[in-house]
C-alpha cells in the first residue's frame, strides 16, 4: 500500500504539475521536496533512493543553462540543422506570411477562451446597411439567371452598367480614390446576398474586390500608380483581371514559367528601361472583359540593370489590355456558368519600368505580396459565395418540404428527407459562423492565413454537401433545366468553387496543415528561425529557450490528452456554464491531443511528413473541425445565445467534434510507427472513442425549424434574397409555405370529406367544389384554398420546351490557330455571344 502511495504521489504528482503547466523550476522544486518526503519516510531502500537523487541532479542541472546550452543544447542543435529540410524563398514567403489567431490557440493545446469570446462581433454600418438594403437589393432584383446562363451567356447590359454605377468593383477601395472602402464584414454581406441570387453575379462581383489590381495596388502601389488605376477600377471604367495560373504550372503557382527581361527599348523617340515579358496564362476571371491585367512573372536582369541580381524572383505588374503583343478576350465556359472568364497571353510585351507593381523597389517580391493578400482574401470570396449559395439552398428546399406533398404529408415530414435536411441546415450554419467569426478577426486587423485554407477547403466542401441534398430532395423538379429551375445554375457552380485558388485536395492534403504546423506552432518557426541564425551564438540561446519551452509544452500536452481523455473532458476549461459547456471542454480536449500528435508525427517523420499527404490532411482535418466548432460556438455568443439556435449549435458541435476523434483515430490508425501510435493510442483514448455524433431526434427538432417559418429559419438564412416578387424563387417559396401552413386545417377538413365519403371527386378542383356544396368549406374558404394550390403548383411546376426550342445556345469553338491577336480593348462586355466564345 505504501509502494502504490508513493507511486501515484511522483507519477500523479508529475502527471499533475505538467497539466498544469508549470516552468521548469517549479517543476524541480516540487520534485526535490516529494523526493525529500520520500527519503525521510519512505521504505524503498538506499540504492533506490540513491537511483532517484541522481535523476533529480540530472533535473536540477537542466536549470542550469550554461551547462544545459553546453551540454544538450549545441549538440541538438547541430543534429537539427542537418534534419532541416531545405526550404525554398517562396516557401519561406508562404510561411510568414498573415498573421496567426485562435488557430495558433488550437496548437498550443490549452486554448484561451477570453481571446476568441472577447473579440468584437461582426457589424455593419449605416451606410453598408443601406447599401444591402438598396443597390444590393436592386441588382439581385434585375438579375434574370435563365437568361444570362442559356440565352446571353454573360450578364445583361444593363446590370454591367449599375454594377459599374453603383460602386460594386470597388468595395476594397478607400473613398479617397471614389470607392466604398466597406469593412471586410460588409464586402461578404454584399457577396452572400448575392451569391443566393446568381452564381454569374456572384463572381462577377467578388473578384475586383479579392486578388487583383485594386487590392494590391491599395496595399503595395505607389502613389502614382494608385493615382493612375484606383479611380478608373472605382468608377468602372477601367475592368480588372489578374493573370497568376499557368498551364504548365497549375496549382504549382510559385513555378511559373512566365518571365520578363529587364531590357532597355527605344519608344518614341526615347531609350526607356522596363520589361519585356512572355507568358500564358488561363482560368483568368474578368479576361475577356478587363483594360488592365495584373501578370505574375519571373523577373530576370541577365545585363544587371537593375543591381547584381539576375533572377529576381516572383514580380507582379499591371499592363494595359491595349499593350501589343497582348491576346485576350477569348472566353472559357466554366460548367455553363457564364461568368467572364479566359486566357491571357502575352508575347514580347513590351513596359515601362513602373508597371511593376510598387515600382522597381518590389521587384521580386511577388509571391511574398501574393501570399499576404490571400491571407485576407480566401477568408472572404468563396467562403462567402458559400454562404450564399448553402442558405439559398436550405431557404429553399425547408420551403419545398413544407409544400411538396407526397402520401398526402410534407415531405419534409419524411425521416429521409429529415436527415438530409438536418444535414444542409447544420452545415450551412458551420459555414456561417467560420466566415462571420473569422471575417470580424479580419477587420480587427488579422490576417489569418491558415484559417483562409480551412474556410476555402471546408466552406466549399460543406456547400457542395447542402447542393447535394437540396437536389436529391428536389428530385426530378431540380434536374430539369428552365427559367423554374431555382438549384441547377447554382449546383454546376459548386465545381467552380472547389477549384479555384487552389484545388481543394491541394489544399486540405498540403496547405492547412503543411502551413500550420510549423506558422502556428508555438515554438516550430522559433526554433527554424534559431538555427537559421548566422549570428551562431544568439542563434544557440534562441534554440535553447524554444527547445526546452517546446519539450515542456509536448509532456504538458501529454499529459491533458490523458486527463482529459480519462475524464470525458471533464476539467477542461469552459467559459460558460451554459448548455454549451461541454462542447468547449472537448475542444480543450481535442486540442491538446491534437498538439501531441501533431508534435510526435514531426519528431518521428521530420521532413517526410509533408510527403505523407494523407497523414497531413488527417491533421488538417483535426485542426480544421477545432476550428470550426469553436467558430460556431463564439457565432452563437455574437448572436445573443438565442435559444431557438441551440439545436442548430449542438447538432454543429457534435458534427465537427465527432469527425476530429474519427480523423485522430485514422491518423493513429495509419501511423507508419506502430510502437509510437500504440504509445499515443493508450494517451490520446485511454477509454475509446466516446464522442459521438448528433442525434436523430435532434435532426427532426432542426427540420421543424426549417420547414415552418420561425426565428431559427430566418436566422439561419439570413442575408438571402428572399423579397416576395414576380422572378424570385426564394420569396415565393417563402410565401407558398407560410400560405400552405394557414390552409392545412382547411385540407384536413377536405380530407376528413373524402375519408367520410362526402367528398368523392379524385381531382382536386371537383374536390373543392363538393366540400362547398357538402357545407365542408365556405366559398371564401375554397378560394383560400385554390390560391394556395396555385402558388405551390406554380413552383413544382418542371419546364418544358418544343424540339425547335433546344437548338445549340453556344457555337462551337473556333481551331485554336485562328485566334486573332487582340490590341485595342472595348470598354463594354458583350451583351450577346460573340464569334469568339
């Protein structure tokens, strides 16, 4: 008894002071006087005792940190830079570049919930109220979707125009140079009611306000150069595009080919230093349209014009359309999207030195530039295209399960349906909270770089979940195109999203984690920087105090990971005592799991695990679901913690709580170090996988929410265009349902009629005209009744079209050999399809 006493006082005492976190010095205190106590009434002899002083010499040296740098530190460090892997200037660039937030909260393994609780809430002002509330609201309302994707095969004239008008390009541009200058939060407002509308418009209007001219030149442009561009993109006059992918490269964008010479060239009359640059480029949305383009390029200065350097790197610099030697306006069709969207090419282009963007002095400096815009801008164009498009989708298809009928009950009503529902609902309130939460950060002035990768990969991969279902719900109504079809333009769009700025399986298998872990850990990049350091000395006391900081966080991350994983969680901290107490434990939980093996995974594999892509993604997924669930958990603070969302953040907690434990259990599952995943198996789940997922009782709550109208239905889709107005499916499913609901007991009467025999009639219509004269309904009742049928029938309806109807909407493309070289630039789109699409 006395053995198994001492037993847990060192081994629990050790366990104990590590879950706490205690320095080192505390640490060895505690540990000399348990270790006293044990010398003066313990019973284990003089060899042991003596065994167990030793090992405490060996602790108390480790404070000595003259000894300890000597001894432990430079020999480790030497051992570290060989294990190093090399690393590239552009992977440098991508490394530092943003800044680091919760997710840096999430490595640590303790997060800190006043950090994330206290950071504001997302608001708009008056003036980008009005704003939605007006301009916003009128151009979803002149949008007419069938036209634009099956007649015009681009946007009306007239909607160019009030998106030129009415400042739509120029959200990001201070009012200085006659733009908006809208918060972060107001550009993805602006981006979500849209999105629900038309997936053409949508971006249409996001790309000039992401990356492109007027975001880097507000950033990085010289005051000429911000004098000469920003008004003209303002105004309208001048239409954007940037030109970075590359056939040959892809999603490889820091290997581009492209390149451009410094070189000297007589131009009127007069010896000019500039560029002459050679590139291809395509995927370019804005194209076929824009008067300027910003180009990626390799910048060379084999004569030395510009210093001793001859390959300078990544450059950015905007051309004019007109330039010679520049081939645009040809046009790609993504999925029967319409938007603007085609190659680039240039041959022997020929510019001035200041084309560059921030003049000579960024030469080289592109991917760096690059890479801190997209930091901000991945955060707010897809994810809120997303969010549009996944509230339109749950607005209508809880709509059409109200009103669709099937087996005389909604079909909404359906176990079926009701799971699929549950799902688009929980997945669409995810995207929301990651992309309002995430957005405020921005505005508060992060530039969370790693959080973008999260929202890009998994925002567009939840979005194509909620397209899914809604379509599989819809059924055969969602799968014949026409003007009534209100899912199919959007579900081709899904495709689009999951591709651009950066396919998503390059993002979730290399980015999230492959950047995370070494930008947000907290001692990984101080320890790189450290050995980096040619100031060797400075660099040895760097790497001292990062590695023994890192080793004391692994065993105090072991340490929780067991506790917790022990105890249910039970301990974690929890800034609320609230329903939703629990679920901010398990992500303290998750999180100090996740730190320990993503800590064991680099000691074990080094510089290898960036090549096990699906050990890396696993880890992705475990930091992204931690994300995302404590995304949702500070959304439901912001929005007041009403009690009609408490189902919806369960159900999303649960979810993404669920998934974390199943991609840890698949990581330790797959782990290449079987002694090593055992050892963290028996830490990590020291009783098994216990969290379990949602509900189904908790799904049939949800739905009833969404197919009745309610405060959590128009909360969770709020910011969609749903005015009830001639065009506009999602208003009138709105009011469908809301007048389907006030008949029902005016059906169940007719039903009870026929179930009676009074009521004979198989068609509706005679149904109605015996329940008035069997005195079943009144006459005004009836008419009640019609009206609504009318309505809902009027959107089940399916288009049809005669044979002469389905001629080709498209021409063929033209050989790829008569492209005409483009030197002039038009300033308005087509309106209709030209000879060149």
């Amino acid at each position: 008894m006395a053995t198994l006493f001492w037993f847990l006082l060192f081994v629990g005492g050790a366990i104990a002071l590590a879950y706490r976190r205690v320095s080192l010095g505390v640490f060895t205190a505690s540990a000399g006087a348990a270790l006293l106590a044990y010398t003066i009434f313990g019973s284990g002899g003089v060899l042991w005792t003596l065994l167990l002083w030793v090992l405490f010499a060996g602790l108390v040296a480790l404070n000595v940190e003259d000894f300890r740098r000597e001894r432990l530190t430079r020999p480790m460090l030497k051992m570290y830079r060989k294990m190093l892997p090399s690393m590239s200037r552009t992977e440098r660039e991508a490394l530092e570049a943003g800044t680091v937030w919760w997710e840096g909260e999430l490595f640590a393994g303790v997060p800190r919930w006043n950090k994330l609780l206290g950071a504001p809430a997302p608001q708009l002002s008056e003036e980008e109220q009005a704003f939605l509330d007006g301009p916003c609201e009128e151009l979803c309302r002149m949008n007419d979707e069938w036209q634009v994707t099956h007649s015009l095969q681009d946007l009306a004239p007239e909607t160019w125009k009030f998106l030129r008008e009415n400042g739509f390009f120029a959200m990001i541009i201070p009012k200085h140079y006659g733009g908006l200058e809208f918060s972060a939060y107001a550009h993805s407002q602006v981006l979500t009611k849209v999105a629900s509308r038309s997936a053409t418009l949508a971006s249409t209007v996001a790309v000039p306000n992401s990356l492109g001219p007027a975001e880097l030149l507000h950033k990085y442009g010289t005051e000429e150069q911000k004098n000469r561009w920003l008004p003209g993109l303002a105004d309208g006059t001048e239409i954007p595009c940037f030109g970075l992918t590359s056939p040959r490269a892809g999603s490889d964008a820091a290997s581009i080919p492209d390149t451009g010479v410094v070189c000297k060239k007589t131009v009127d009359g007069e010896e000019v230093l500039g560029l002459r640059m050679n590139f291809s480029k395509r995927y370019i949305t804005l194209a076929p349209v824009a008067t300027v383009v910003g180009v990626a390029f390799r910048l060379f200065d084999p004569e030395g014009l510009l210093g001793d350097e001859k390959d300078l790197g990544i450059t950015l610099a905007l051309v004019p359309a007109g330039t010679p030697g520049m081939e645009i306006g040809r046009r790609h069709l993504p999925l029967s999207v319409p938007f603007m969207n085609g190659p680039i090419e240039g041959k022997d282009v020929f510019v001035p030195l200041d084309a560059i963007i921030g003049g000579p002095k960024m030469a080289g400096q592109g991917w760096r530039m690059l890479m801190e815009c997209l930091s901000v801008g991945r955060c707010i164009s897809l994810p809120s295209n997303a969010n549009g498009g996944a509230k339109a989708g749950v607005f209508a298809t809880g709509a059409y399960g109200r009103i669709r009928k099937q087996f005389g009950m909604p079909i909404g009503r359906f176990e079926g349906v009701q799971e699929a529902l549950a799902r688009m609902a929980g997945l669409a309130y995810i995207v929301d909270a990651a992309r309002s939460v995430t957005i405020a950060a921005v505005d508060a002035g992060e530039k969370p770089a790693v959080p973008a990768a999260i929202l890009k990969y998994h925002c567009t991969e939840m979005a194509r979940v909620v397209a899914n279902d809604a379509m599989d719900i819809h059924g055969g109504k969602a799968i014949c195109m026409g003007p009534g079809n209100y899912l199919g333009t959007g579900y081709d769009s899904i495709p689009v999203m999951i591709t651009v700025e950066g396919a998503n399986i390059l993002t979730r298998s290399l980015m999230i984690f492959g950047q995370g872990a070494i930008r947000c850990h907290p001692f990984v990049l101080k320890e790189i920087h450290a050995a980096q350091d040619p100031d060797r000395e400075a660099g040895l006391e760097a790497f001292d105090q990062a590695l023994f900081g890192h080793i004391g966080y692994a065993f105090s991350n072991a340490a929780r990971a067991f506790v917790l994983g022990l105890t249910g969680a039970r301990g974690a901290d929890s800034p609320t005592r609230g329903p939703t107490r629990r679920y901010y434990q398990h992500i303290g939980r998750f999180s100090a799991a996740f730190a320990l093996v993503s800590d064991t995974a680099m000691l074990t594999l080094g510089g290898a695990l960036k090549k096990k892509e699906m050990l890396s993604a696993r880890l992705g997924d475990i930091l992204s679901n931690l994300y995302l669930a404590s995304m949702v958990l500070k959304h439901f603070e912001n929005q007041g913690r009403r009690e009609a969302d408490l189902p919806l953040v369960e159900w999303a907690s649960r979810f993404l709580l669920y998934r974390a434990q199943e991609q840890l259990h698949g990581f330790l599952r797959n782990f290449p170090v079987r002694s090593v995943s055992w050892l963290l198996r028996f830490i990590v789940f020291p009783r098994g996988r216990g969290f379990s997922a949602p509900r189904d009782r908790l799904s049939r709550r949800i739905v009833e929410g969404v197919i009745n109208p309610g405060e959590m239905r128009d909360r969770l889709c709020e910011g969609v265009y749903r005015t009830v107005e001639p065009g506009n499916p999602l208003g009138l499913l709105q009011e469908a349902m809301e007048l389907s609901i006030e008949v029902a007991p005016l059906e169940k009467r007719v039903r009870k009629g026929v179930k009676e025999g009074a009521i004979t009639a198989l068609d509706f219509a005679g149904q109605l005209d015996e329940a008035v004269a069997a005195e079943i309904l009144t006459t005004e009742e009836a008419a009640r009744l019609r009206e609504a049928d009318e309505k809902v029938m009027a959107l089940i309806h399916v288009d049809d079209f005669a044979p002469e109807d389905l001629k080709p909407l498209v021409q063929p493309p033209k050989p790829a050999a008569k492209r005409r070289r483009t030197t002039t630039r038009r300033k308005e789109p087509a309106s209709t399809v030209s000879d060149d699409v």
